[in-house]
C-alpha cells in the first residue's frame, strides 16, 4: 500500500512539473520574449529559467519566483500550473 501510494505521488509530481514547463514556455512563446528577457522581467534568474525549460524544477526555486513569472505573463499564479 505505501509504495503504491508514493508511486501515485511522484507521477502526480512529474506529471505537475511537466505542466510548469509546457505552460512557462507556451506563455513565453505568445509574449515572444527571450529566457534572458523573462529572466530580466521576473527577477528570476537565467539559469533557473533554463531548468525549467528543460524539464527540471530546481530545488532553489520559491513561490515567489513562480509569483513573479505569473505578473510577467499578467495571470494569476495557479495557471502556471493547470
């Protein structure tokens, strides 16, 4: 039963990461802006922008980085991650 239940919690991870990433990249594409723009924009900086891209949450990153990428894209912060 636990393993069961920590194999559901890390697809539903993987599978919440992966929705960060496509929507980080689809509102950046719409906005047609540079990661180094975004980064310049958010405060957040380059090279977390770029793990994200490539499909990796850094450990570092805070709530209020994912705040500050919504307020570039002028949505609320939970669209970032439906």
């Amino acid at each position: 039963m636990y393993n069961k239940r920590m194999e559901a919690i890390k697809n539903e991870k993987r599978r919440l990461y992966k929705t960060i990433y496509q929507n980080l990249k689809r509102l950046r594409m719409q906005e047609n802006i540079s990661l180094a723009e975004l980064g310049s924009r958010s405060h957040v900086p380059l090279w977390m922008l770029e793990e994200l891209e490539q499909g990796r949450l850094p450990k570092e990153m805070m709530v209020t980085d994912a705040c500050r990428l919504a307020k570039v894209f002028h949505c609320p912060v939970h669209e970032l991650f439906q």
